[in-house]
C-alpha cells in the first residue's frame, strides 16, 4: 500500500509539471504526456481522468483538431462529481472545443454555457484565464453565426477575465475584437471610442506594434470621412515611422499591404490622384484575395473616373464586377454554412423539446409516487396513532388498578403491624383469643399473597414496570432510609438539612410533583412537608410529633391537600390520588 500511494504521488507531481509547461509549451507538454501513457493503465481512476483532462487542454493549445467526444464527455462526466471547480469548468470548456471542431456550434455554447455556470469567481484560486477562453470561443460563435450582440456580450466578459487573470495582452485584442463587432453593426462612434482605448492601453503597456495595428482600424474609418484627414495623416505617419513590418526597402509584406490602400486613399481626398493611384496599385501582390483585389479596383476606378478616362474606366469597371461577383460567390459559400449551422441548431433544439418531454413525463410519475408515498404515510401514521391510543388508555388502566392493589396491600401490612404489635405487649391478654388472632392473620396473609401474585402480575403488563422501578429506586435512597429507621423512635426530630434532602430526591424522582406543590399557593411548607411524609408512608402519629402538631390536625392537612390537588373532601384517600397521578407504584413490603 505505501509502495502504491508513493507511485501515485509521484505520478501525480510529474502531471502537476506538465500543466505548468501547458500555457507556453503545449508540444513540450504532449510529448510528455505521450511518454507517460504505457503507465496509465495501472493508474487510479483519478489520475487517469487527470491525464485525459491535460492530454485535451494540451491538444486544444497545440490547435490539434478533435475527431470524438467520447473521452471529453468521460472526464466531464467525472470531474462533475469528484473535481474541483476550476478542473469542473476546464473539463465543460474542452468539451465545448470538441464540439467546436465537429461543426456544433449549438452544443458547443451549451458546454460554454455549463463551463461558466460552474465557474466560482468568488474564490481566491478561480481560474480567470479558462473563464476569458470560454468567452472567446463563444464571441468566436457568434460572429460565424452573425450573431452581433451576443458577441459583444462575450468580448466584454472575455476582456474582464482577461484583465483578471492578468493577461492584458488578450484584455486588449479581446477589445479591440469588440470594435470590429460595432463596426459591423455600423456603430462607429462606439468602435471608434472602444479602438482608442485599445490604443492607449497598447501604448500604456507598451505593445507598440499591436497600437499600430489597432490604429489601422482607426485609419480604416478616417479617410472615409474628409473631414478627419488630417488625423488619418498623423496614423499614416506613425504607422511608417514605427512599424516594424517594413523590410530594408520599406516596403510591406503581402499580408499587410491593405495599408497601401488606406494611403492611397487619403491621397485620394486630398485631391493627389497620381499618389492615390500610385498607392492603390501597390497593394498588388500574388495570391491576393478577394476583398483586396475588390479595394484595390475599387482605388483605381474610382480615380480613373474623376480623370474622366473612359477606356480605363471601362477596363477597371469590369475587373471590379468581376472580383466584386467572386467576393459575393465567396460570402453566399459563408451563409450557407452559418445556414446549415442553424439547420444544426434546429436539430438540436428539436432534440432538447423532445428529451424535455420525456423528463415532464418522468416528472409526472415521479410527482405520482410521491403523492402514493405521502397518502400512504398519512393512513399508516392515523392507524398507528389510533393504536397507540388504544394501548395508552390500557396503561392507564392497569396503573389505576395498580395503585388500588397497592393501597390496600398497604393498609393490610398497616394493619398486620398493628396487631403484632398488640400480640407483643398484651400477649398474656390475648392468650384467649390466640385462635381468633391466628385466623384474621391467615386470612390477612392469603389475602396479601393474592394481591403481591395480581400486583406482580400488572407490573409486568406494558407501561407499569417503569413506574415501578422508579418508585423502588426512591425508596432506596439514604434520606428516605433513614426516615422509615426514625420512624420507630417515639421521641425523633427531623432537622431541615434532612428536609432539603428529601426535598433534592423528590425533584430527582417526582420532579412534576414537587413542581405542583410548589407552584399551588395555597399549599404551605409545613402542607408540603406532611404530602411528602405522606408518600413515604409515616404514620399520622410520627407526623404530628416530626412537626409539632396534634394528630388531629394532621388528618386536617390531609383534607386540605386532598381538595386543594384533586377536589377530593377525603383524608384518607391522599395517598391513593397522590400515587395515581404521579405514578408512585410501590411493590409493597
């Protein structure tokens, strides 16, 4: 196992640089993950989808077409359980590429879409760079699709992720993108504000020559108007003076030699049509395309026309045609394609209605079960409720049956007590009547054998033995211990420490009782002391000695806290009420 977790470890720092050489070296990158791939098989599952997530982000960088999503939609699938957020975007934003590069632009931008949802921009490691590609790939989208202002929508987010993650290089092209956008939606002062701050931001940082290029955006719309010549002049000049793209003869290669056109047309405004024509045929060059053939014609005939020269005219009229009919042969092939493009979408959008049918469906039944759930959990609940009723008011039969038992069960001991304590003091008296004595205790012993066999046998019944075992527990306890062994002293006194611990084990045992008994303001301490003599089963007599009363008064008390608790104009029967409320259950003596 340690062998194990320490190749892990070590496979996994070797994939940790290589997605450090991914943003500069995507090669260098690939190459590496090649060499590593006779050892994949052995790897976790984790360290697999890793390679496959780095073999994909290095093949998008090293602009390798993607032929199948099978292995993209593997790890997305993976990361969206167990990756982080940052490799959850990465995973959708690949995916997206695959689909890019299959033709897909509608389920491309939904994997886009699922990248940025998954994004946290919040936290301190977010991943801005791979949040500023999924903007551009979708503003790339959009403008294949002529999709103007969604585009915009993009550029603005992709230059803001940029500019987060600190690469303002891309912040700035991501701008300057974005003027072309107003352009072509013939907002110029937008594109002209949006190409001027891509300008100074250029020359803030200090990329001169992208200034350059985004100042012949701005040379571009400035020599078609005449008004603003004399700035397109101060571009011309900059331009010459400091590009870089200029060989030792300062001349532009081919792929840049539209500037000549641009020139040619300040020229042109100014009235200086030999420059003009001479700047126009400069921007020749083999394998020029369309759109350059099509300005450059459109130079020449249109200086050809204010010299008034019919046979060039005529002769730079019908090559413009010409170049003009190619260049519109050329962008109905793109329209077609961002047609079928649609037609893709429409697919998929039919795709999307019916896999969201069938999930209403799904819906539906599962709506169904939960209701069959819920109806069936509410009649299961109402039986159980009215079963659980049913046995409750059986407990509370068996209690009051109980506590009667045990009350005359009590009052049989009482009585036993009685008469051998009389036998013990006259027994020369009652010598005569022996066999009487003999008889009433027999009877009173079978009796109480019957009640202990019926107490025994409801305290096994359900409910009873809690009770029980509560009450036997108090019983138990050293204070009340020692009050039964005062009992039999006739001349005893209870000090007020002993009556704070009876007090401390009756809130242990009986707390709701003492609760009552403290909260009912008729009941006085000195009533409160004889109820919980009462309970312990202290003989009237010991009562009165304890406090210092009359035996007489005792049973008053008794009276009063019978009608005061439970409405009851009996002394004798406290103990009983007393026992069925608080559910004092003794097994008796």
């Amino acid at each position: 196992m340690l062998m194990a977790c320490s190749g892990q470890h070590e496979q996994r720092a070797k994939l940790d640089r290589i997605d450090s050489l991914m943003n500069d070296h995507p090669d260098s990158a690939l190459t590496m993950l090649d060499s590593l791939k006779a050892e994949k098989a052995n790897w976790s599952k984790s360290l697999r989808m890793r390679f496959d997530l780095l073999e994909a982000k290095a093949q998008n960088k090293a602009d390798v077409l993607f032929t199948s999503d099978s292995i993209a939609k593997d790890f997305t699938k993976y990361y969206d359980r167990h990756g982080s957020t940052n490799e959850r975007m990465l995973a959708h934003y690949l995916l997206g590429c695959v689909y890019r590069d299959k033709g897909d632009s509608p389920r491309a931008i939904d994997c886009y879409l699922d990248a940025i949802t998954k994004a946290d921009t919040l936290a301190k490691d977010c991943d801005f760079n791979t949040m500023f590609r999924v903007f551009s790939q979708m503003a790339r989208i959009y403008h294949k699709q002529l999709l103007l202002t969604k585009e915009i929508e993009a550029r603005y987010f992709s230059s803001h992720f940029a500019f987060l993650a600190k690469d303002t290089l891309s912040a700035i092209q991501s701008l300057n993108k974005l003027a072309g956008a107003y352009i072509l939606l013939n907002k110029k002062d937008s594109a002209e504000y949006l190409i001027k701050k891509t300008r100074n931001l250029c020359l803030h940082n200090h990329y001169i020559q992208d200034a350059l290029q985004t100042s012949l955006v701005l040379l571009y719309m400035y020599v078609q108007e005449p008004n603003r010549l004399s700035e397109a002049k101060q571009l011309i000049n900059e331009y010459e003076e400091k590009s870089t793209f200029f060989d030792e003869h300062h001349e532009l290669p081919s792929s840049r030699r539209i500037f000549y056109f641009y020139k040619g047309k300040y020229y042109e405004g100014i009235h200086q049509l030999d420059s003009a024509e001479y700047y126009y045929r400069k921007v020749y060059h083999t394998n020029m395309s369309f759109t350059e053939q099509n300005s450059m014609y459109r130079g020449l005939l249109s200086i050809y026309k204010k010299r008034h020269l019919a046979d060039s005219i005529a002769k730079y009229a019908q090559l413009y045609c010409e170049v003009n009919d190619s260049s519109i042969a050329k962008k109905d092939q793109q329209l077609t394609a961002q047609m079928a493009a649609s037609y893709n979408y429409s697919l998929y959008q039919k795709e999307a209605l019916e896999n969201e049918s069938k999930a209403n469906i799904a819906r539906l039944i599962l709506v169904s079960l939960i209701f069959l759930v819920i109806l069936s959990s509410i009649i299961f609940l109402m039986w159980y409720q009215k079963i659980k009723q049913k046995k409750q008011e059986e407990i509370e039969s068996l209690k009051a049956e109980h506590i009667r038992a045990t009350d005359e069960y009590s009052r049989n001991i009482y009585t036993m007590r009685l008469l051998d304590k009389a036998r013990q003091q006259d027994i020369e008296l009652m010598q005569k009547d022996y066999d009487e004595y003999e008889s009433k205790m027999m009877e009173l012993k079978e009796e109480n054998r019957r009640l202990k066999k019926a107490i025994k046998h409801i305290e096994h019944q359900k409910g009873i033995s809690h009770f029980l075992e509560n009450t036997t527990e108090f019983l138990k306890t050293g204070i009340v211990r020692y009050l039964k062994e005062l009992e039999k002293k006739p001349l005893s006194v209870v000090e007020e420490r002993d009556w704070t611990k009876l007090d401390d084990e009756m809130r242990t045992y009986f707390p709701i009782m003492l609760l009552d008994l403290q909260n009912t303001p008729k009941i006085t301490k000195q009533k409160k002391q004889v109820c919980l003599l009462v309970i312990l089963r202290i003989s009237d007599s010991c009562i009165a000695n304890w406090l210092n009363l009359k035996p007489n008064r005792i049973s008053n008390i008794k009276l009063e806290l019978n009608e005061t608790l439970f409405g009851d104009s009996s002394a004798r029967t406290l103990y009983t009420n007393l026992s069925q409320k608080y559910n004092i259950i003794s097994g008796g003596e």
